[in-house]
C-alpha cells in the first residue's frame, strides 16, 4: 500500500515561460484521495487578463518503511545500530530516567541519501507483545538539525511499557517506493478584476496597549488563503509573548501562528488560516485578535551554581532563581557531563541554557533536551561533551542560567477593529 505525498516542484509561469515567484504548500489528504495546496505571489496580472501554466514536477510515490533494531530498554548507555537501506546510514539511541518512571529516548539518525532527511518522518516505535504500537507519554520531538547533519529526535514513553516481556523496537519511516519524473501542465485564463477582488490589503496602525508598549498592528492583508496581520514594533527583534492565536471573525473561530517577517527586523506576522471563510465575509464584520499562553523572557540569575564532587553519581541540590525552586542533577557518563535542571513549580518555565568558565572564555552546554517553549514541561538538561572534571572542576562556580516564565493560562483580548 502507498500513497502519492511528495512533489518535487510545482508553480506558475507566464506566456512566456518565465517563471513567476512566490510560495506553495501542498499536503496529500489521505480521506479524500487528492492533493490539497495553494500558490501564492505578489506578482501582478498586466492587462485584464493573462495566460499562465500551472505546472507540477517529478511525483513520488511513498510507502511505509521498518527496520527491527535490538535496543535494551535497560541499558542507559548509547546504543548504535546500522540500517544501510532506504537511504538511511545509522541510529544511535541513548535513554534517560524520567520522574513519574517515564523514559527518555533520544534517538540520531544520518542518511545516505540527503533528500531522505527532508521527505521522510523517522521515528522510534515500541511495539507490544500483541503486535500493538505502544504511544508516546508525552508530545514527541522530531526532525531537530544536529551539529553534524544528524536528525534528532525525543520521545518519551511509559517505563513499565518499554520493559514489560515481549516488547520491541524498530525504525519506522516514510520511503520511496518510485519515482515518476516529468512535468504536468494546466492553462489557466487569470482576470486581474476577480483578482483583485480576491485580496485586498489596508493599514491600520492599533497600538496593542501596555503590554507590549511600542507594538501595533499595522497592517492587514487578506487573501482567499489568509488572513495576515503585520506588527511593527518600536525596538528590533521584538518577540511577542504569546503561543497561540486566534482571530475572531463575527464569531467564526481562526487559529494563527507567528511568522517572521525576512529582511525586517522590526515586524512579525501574524498568519490565520481563511477556513470556511472567504474576502467578502469579512465585510462590516467585527473582528477580534485574541492572545492566549504567555510566556515572558527574563535574563538569568548572577548567583553562581557550584558543582562538587563531580563524578559518574547522579548528585542533586536545589537553589532559588527569583523564588522559583530549581533542583539541579549533575553527573558523568560516557566522559560527558550531563546538567538537568528541574522546578516543581509549574508556573516556571524552565531554564534555557548553562555555561562555564574556561579562563575567561564561556563554555556553553550542548542541550541534551529538546523542548517546546511552553509545553508545561520546564525539565531541561545540557551536555558538556569530553568534559574534564579534574581540569574544570574550580571553574564550575561560575555557572550561570538565562531562563523563561511561563504564565500557564493567560487570555487577553489585545486589541478588536472592525471593518
């Protein structure tokens, strides 16, 4: 069994074959059989009308993928293992206990083939002894860039789970059952007058209020894909405290998502889907931005965080940042030192990122654990790879932390205007 959920390229051109820039998504519906994408540019009909070609190049045809790989769910060693097919070169697993005996499995994988890294989703699977896959406990991570090219990946499961008899582990990815190279065509008749009819694009300039002084909705652009509000903030590289998005259309529900905006540091995007909607709804229609999850960003404590006895034993205390409870575990393993660091404060975000002194030069942690800002999880470990405890040890009281503040279940209604 396969499904068709890969294409090379696809896109418009002109009468005379001049290729027309802009941006497409496409994505397989499984349900309905068909592909499902839209192309969008800001490239202008000349006249009332013009002649273009959709075009779609090169289709692959995917299939599921398994390899059975012999992983000890005891062992918290790294564990390496050699796929050499389907474009896939090796694995390396490496578990770490969790609290509420949960385990961590990070999981690296390096290709043979590079468009594999892009087109395939790779992941551990942990199957029961009645042939059932067993889910993840929490939210997985996959497809991180590693410093040498490798694909990352974080699940965590149940340890009962993982260890109970009859359990095993394999690969599974997305592969390329074949190829059909070439390029389909379809000619289209464009109005500029039904085009521009379709989107449209006005300036509004709402100051968003105290809580993020110096911000404010400056534009909108809407199109029959979306709904497109650009903030333009006072200061550079303004990041705006909210996860999730919502844009309230006469009392139709828009989820969005922040984008940046490339080439201008002062302005973010904010993005809504036009789901079930189209341009003219929005006509004499009151429309709501609505921010939910804040998260806000604070620089790290100036105490220092002493590290003695550095050894292969996992060793914990607990200091204050703020008021805030942080337990740090320390230890050695595989001539790497690992640094977790933990609040049983959920209001906490969690700590980003550690450092040393080496002379006067920082060495910073590796993250040994990947994480979602604002995931309810502020659990975070670094790695310090080759580390020399003899060398280093006296230099590790100068440890220092950056960190973030998560304001569980935030609702704010920034700003509402109306058309």
């Amino acid at each position: 069994m396969y499904t068709v959920h890969a294409i090379t390229c696809c896109g418009l051109k002109d009468h005379k074959g001049n290729v027309i820039d802009g941006n497409y998504v496409h994505q397989w519906n499984e349900e309905l059989g068909v592909f499902q994408c839209y192309f969008e540019t800001d490239w202008v009909v000349d006249g009332k009308t013009a002649d273009v070609e959709f075009t779609i190049e090169n289709i692959h045809f995917m299939g599921d993928g398994k390899q059975s790989i012999n992983y000890d769910p005891y062992n918290s060693n790294t564990q390496s293992f050699q796929i050499q097919k389907d474009g896939i070169g090796g694995l390396t697993l490496k578990s770490f206990e969790q609290s509420e005996d949960r385990i961590l499995l990070q999981s690296a994988i390096t290709f043979t083939e590079p468009e594999m890294k892009s087109r395939s989703w790779v992941r551990i699977q942990a199957v029961n002894g009645r042939n059932e896959p067993i889910q993840e406990a929490e939210t997985s991570i996959f497809g991180t860039p590693g410093a040498s090219g490798e694909y990352l990946s974080q699940q965590v499961f149940k340890s009962d789970a993982l260890r109970a008899e009859g359990t095993q582990f394999q690969l599974t990815y997305d592969r390329t059952l074949g190829t059909v190279e070439g390029t389909w065509s379809l000619n289209m008749d464009l109005s500029k007058k039904q085009l521009e009819n379709g989107s449209f694009k006005e300036t509004l300039n709402i100051p968003l209020g105290e809580e993020l002084s110096g911000t404010k909705v400056h534009e909108m652009t809407v199109t029959p894909t979306q709904i497109r509000l650009t903030l333009a903030h006072k200061k550079k590289y303004t990041r705006v405290p909210y996860l999730d998005y919502q844009l309230d259309v006469g009392g139709n529900l828009l989820n969005g998502g922040v984008w940046s905006v490339p080439g201008q540091s002062n302005k973010t995007e904010l993005r809504f889907e036009m789901t079930g909607l189209d341009p003219s709804s929005l006509v004499n229609q009151p429309v709501n931005l609505i921010a939910k999850h804040r998260v806000d960003e604070f620089a790290g404590d100036d105490n220092p965080i002493h590290l003695s006895g550095i050894s292969d034993e996992h060793q914990t205390f607990t200091t204050h940042i703020e008021g805030y409870p942080i337990t740090w575990t320390y230890y050695m393993d595989d001539n790497n030192l690992y640094v977790e660091s933990l609040s049983s404060d959920q209001t906490f975000g969690g700590v980003n990122q550690t450092y040393y002194f080496d002379g006067k030069d920082r060495r910073y942690g590796k993250p040994a654990m990947m994480g979602l800002l604002g995931d309810n999880n502020n659990k975070h470990m670094d790695v310090y790879e080759n580390f020399d405890k003899n060398k280093h040890r006296a230099h590790f009281s100068n440890m220092d932390c950056v960190y973030f503040h998560l304001w569980e279940v935030m609702f704010s209604e920034m700003t509402g205007f109306i058309w």
